[in-house]
C-alpha cells in the first residue's frame, strides 16, 4: 500500500457527509478487462489450450487467485499456481506498456475530487506492479493511496481492501463512496459498509439497498456522489 500524503491531511471538511471517495481501477477507470482476457488467452496459448470465450465472463473482475485458478482446472494446464500468476502479470505488462486507455468520464472525475479536496483512494485486486505501470496512464497525483491485491491478506471479493482504504484515509467506511465495475468489486465495497455505485464494464449489475448502478462515468460527479450519500439513493441531476 502507498500514500503521498499523510492521513491526517486527507479529511474533508468538518460536516461533509462524503469523507472520501474508493475507485477501482481495470474496467473502472481504465479500459484493461479485455486486456486480462487478451494476456489469459496468449498464456495459455503457449500451453497448449484454447480458452472457450464463456469463461471470460467467469474471470472478470476476480482475484489472480479465482481467475487463474479457475484457468487451471478448466484447462487441465500442467502449471502451478505461482507460475501461472507471473506469467500473467509479464503478458499483461506487455500489453500495457504502450499506455491505457482511460474509460470515459475517468479523468474529469480525478479532475473534480482533485480540484475539491476530495481524498480518493485506488484499490484494485491487481498486483503492485500493475497498478504501478498503470498509474503512468491514470497519474498518481490523484489519489492520496492506493492498496494492491498482492498487498493484502484477502482481497475482493473480501472486505480487506476497501477497510484498510477506508482505514489509511482516516475515513469511516460507511462515509466512502466506491466506484465498482465488477460485482466482485461490489461485494467487496458492500461487506465494507460503504455506499457503492456499480458502472458494470462486462457483465451485468442489478440495483441492490445501498447501491447505484449507472451506464458510464461520464453520469458521476461530485454533485452525485454527495447527494448519494445523503440520500442513499440515485440523485436527479
């Protein structure tokens, strides 16, 4: 886990319902699920199997863990676990190297909660070194934290991430706004206690008590995600 600043500076002002704001990053921010699939599919090329296209729809947005194990077992791939997560990573490094695109309404977003004080925090389920390479794209002066996969006991679908988010940012959970696009992500943000809004990326999100679901970031500002939180419903802009 990394901050740039320190915990004690990244609370908004006394009296603001929304103390901080939890983005996850591949399928929210940035357009890399089809990445994952593309560097899944060229491993296990290289093993011999074709990856039958249903499974992609079981791998997004999950853990290395789920994804990668599931991958094993489905294919009968004579790998181990801890092989088969580096190879991923080195294949999915590959693809991103020349950069990412950002999905739409990301960097206004960033821009808005910058611009406002408002401490937003990265969490993802991806590895350090990922995130790491990713923030290039996405530009690491805009969030005060950011927590990796690897960095911590569980992650998504767990709590872990998000709490220990919530935690760095001298925030209470419940105070947090998550932006999802997965709904290992929701479950995760919602064990948390926090209030979530799911912009599903693959697969499709219902509506659930304490949840939003929009169709694109380019619907999620601050006047929203204030509103949200006093509300508890969808705002009316």
């Amino acid at each position: 886990m990394t901050s740039t600043v320190p915990a004690s500076l990244t609370r908004t002002a006394e009296g603001s319902a929304l103390q901080a704001v939890l983005l996850d990053m591949d399928g929210t921010l940035v357009d890399t699920e089809g990445f994952w699939w593309d560097a899944e599919v060229e491993v296990f090329k290289d093993l011999g199997h074709v990856l039958d296209e249903a499974w992609r729809d079981v791998v997004v947005g999950g853990p290395m863990s789920r994804s990668a194990g599931f991958l094993i077992e489905a294919t009968g791939a004579d790998i181990t676990f801890p092989e088969l997560t580096v190879r991923l990573n080195d294949a999915f490094e590959d693809l991103i190297g020349r950069g990412v695109p950002l999905m739409p309404g990301a960097r206004r977003l960033l821009t808005e909660l910058a611009a406002h004080e408002v401490p937003a925090a990265l969490v993802s389920a991806s590895h350090r070194r990922i995130i790491d390479r990713v923030l290039v794209s996405l530009g690491p002066e805009f969030f005060a934290l950011t927590v990796a996969g690897d960095e911590v006991p569980r992650t998504k679908p767990h709590p872990d991430p998000y709490l220990l988010a919530a935690r760095g940012l001298g925030a209470d959970p419940a105070r947090c706004a998550v932006i999802e696009d997965t709904a290992t992500g929701v479950a995760s943000a919602e064990a948390a206690g926090c209030r979530v809004v799911a912009v599903p990326s693959v697969a499709p999100i219902g509506p659930a008590d304490g949840r939003t679901v929009v169709g694109s970031l380019e619907e999620v500002d601050l006047v929203f995600l204030r509103a949200l939180m006093t509300h508890g419903d969808r705002p009316v802009h």
